[in-house]
C-alpha cells in the first residue's frame, strides 16, 4: 500500500515554471521532470483544465452539471467546484479559492495557484516539499488584550480579549498534557502589538502558530453565525475578502513575498486540518476556510492559523461562548485540529 501511495504522489506535479516538480522523500530535495505543462491564460491568471488536474491527483472527474458543477473524486475525497464560482467544498467542507473557477471549451478550469498552494496540499499533503516540518512548540496567541477589547456585545456585557484569554489558557493545559511545549502571547490582560505576537514566536523556535479571535458583523447580526479559520494568503492571490475592500490586505502588497509565504503548502494543511475539527466538533455554520494578509499570518516564520470559532455579535453564539463549557470544547476543538495536522506530518514523514 505505501509503494502504491508513493507512485500516486510521484505522478503528482507540482505546477511551477516550465517543469513539474515531484513529491521526494522527507529531507531531500524535489525531483525536477521536464514536462509540458498544459496551462491556459485567462484574463492574465494561468489556469488549469479540472480534468487534467484530476488525473495528477488521483481523482476522477464528472460534471455534477454540465458547464456549471464539476466533482473531482476518489474513495476519499469528493471536491466540487463551480463555474465564475470562489467557493469550494472538500468533503463538504467550504473552502475559499484565490480565483474563481472559469469555463472555457467546454471545460472547467481551476487557477494554478489554487492547483498548487491550495488543493494539492489539502489532497497530497508533502507533495513537492523538501522537508516535513517537526511540532514540539506551539505558540498560543489569545487575540487583543490590555485597551484593545476586540469585539464586543454591549448588550451581554462580554468582549473578545476574555473570551481569547480563556480558551488560550484551556487549550496550553491541552497542550501541555499531549508533551507538547507552548509558549503564550499573553497570559493576562495586557497589551500586546501585532507585530509581536508573531516575533515572539520567531524567537521561541515554533513549530505552530494559532491565533485565537472572536468575530462579529454590523448587520443582520442574528442571522451572522458560525466558524472561520484564515491562513496566509499566497503571493500574487486576492485574499477572500479582497472583493469587500477589506482593511485584512490594506498592510501588503500581494505582489510581495512575506515570510508567512514560506509556509503556504503547510499553512494549506494546517488550516483544513483546523477548519474540518472545529466545524466536526462544534457542529456550527461553515463559514469557510478563508484567506488573509492579516499580521500574525503575513510576518509568522512557522505554519500558523487564526481562527474565529463564534461570532460574538449573534447573541445565541454570544451567550454559548459566556459558558465555561463552550469556551472548553472550542479549546478541544483546536487541540483536535492540532493533532489532525500532526498526524499528516506523520503521514508525510513515512512516505
């Protein structure tokens, strides 16, 4: 079984430049084939035909409608994509590419950034990557703090900086008991700049960075519920919310190479890992695995994840994350989703 994985993973090219680059085993360097690569441009993005993808990742792929709705599949995955569409599903779980999915011919295509930094990662976890990176320490990041409250719900009296403290606190002693070793942003009610939430992990030698938040909207309030996990936007890519005009990319060119870009492939597994636990145990609304050039994502030098379990401006939600309960199993959640990725590592070492 694991030589016929192996050959899989071998027949995967990864999509760069003018060759395509093959999974190798852990410590050593990709092996480079030259191969022609069958790219199209649209509107100046290189595109991908979904069929040709399949079949590099071991998938097959049958229109759900025609022109409109493809599924590319095997006996474990299932990914849907959708014409002029953003917005994918692996397994049922909503995913946000950088570009939307174009038709052209008759075919479906998906961009070869999303083919290479997004579903390559989450299908082939290793795939094209020299080296599988360790976990032995994990650096907590309960957001805001001190004068910054974050969101707040003045109608329960309830802010994010206590609620991100709290669940910080109940995932460290998860943590800690599995062996590994954690270092906190803060452990109290203090302030604490952006910049140097991600420094202080630089300096700690992390393995893992996962930032803690609560969010809210301005409108329709009691409708707005559910979970987001954000990873770092690739180089070159729209983040998720670049439509919105969003203050998340108003801090970098996407043009610029940051030094979360090192991470994309693992920044990929580590936010589906953490995305899949957090929506299986918390059995709230899929709001997606999304992009951003937020700080802690864009300036961390390890793989890192920001995550917003609840929104504190539904006041259900709000009154849920008011129980010491919730704000428990949102921290088991996170620890879950932690060892899911610790898992693929595994996985990726023993190929």
């Amino acid at each position: 079984m694991r030589r016929l994985l192996a050959l899989a993973i071998a027949c995967l090219g990864v999509f760069s430049g003018g060759a395509a680059v093959f999974a190798a085993p852990p410590h050593s360097q990709p092996t480079r084939v030259a191969l022609t690569e069958p790219y199209v441009k649209l509107d100046g993005i290189q595109y991908l035909d979904t069929v040709d993808f399949a079949k590099r990742v071991g998938l097959k792929a049958a229109w759900i409608k025609k022109n409109v709705r493809v599924s590319l599949q095997n006996d474990r995955w299932r990914l849907e994509l959708e014409a002029d569409s953003r917005e994918a599903r692996f397994n049922g779980n909503r995913v946000f590419l950088g570009d939307a999915v174009r038709l052209s011919h008759g075919s479906l295509y998906v961009s070869r950034i999303d083919a290479l930094k997004l579903l390559t990662p989450v299908l082939l976890p290793g795939s094209g990557q020299a080296q599988v990176p360790a976990l032995k320490v994990i650096v907590i990041d309960p957001g805001h703090g001190g004068k910054d409250p974050g969101k707040e719900n003045f109608a329960l009296h309830v802010n994010e900086k206590t609620f991100t403290l709290d669940v910080a606190l109940r995932l460290r002693k998860l943590l800690e008991a599995q062996g590994y070793r954690t270092v906190m942003t803060r452990v109290d009610d203090r302030a604490v700049e952006l910049g140097q939430r991600p420094e202080i992990a630089t300096r700690a030698s992390a393995d893992l960075f996962v930032s803690i938040h609560f969010n809210s909207v301005e409108k329709d309030v009691a409708k707005v519920s559910g979970t987001e996990t954000y990873t770092m936007t690739p180089q070159a890519q729209r983040s998720t919310v670049d439509s919105m005009a969003s203050v998340f990319d108003s801090a970098s060119d996407p043009s610029a190479t940051n030094p979360g870009n090192v991470n994309d492939h693992w920044n990929t597994v580590l936010g589906y890992e953490m995305h899949r636990a957090l929506l299986g145990d918390l059995k709230t609304v899929d709001r997606g695995m999304k992009r951003g050039r937020l700080a802690v994502l864009r300036l961390a030098t390890c793989p890192a994840v920001l995550v917003e379990s609840a929104y504190l401006s539904n006041n259900e939600e709000a009154k849920k994350l008011s129980t010491p309960a919730f704000r428990q199993k949102i921290a088991e959640s996170i620890a879950k989703g932690i060892n899911g990725y610790a898992s693929v590592l595994a996985a990726a070492r023993a190929k």
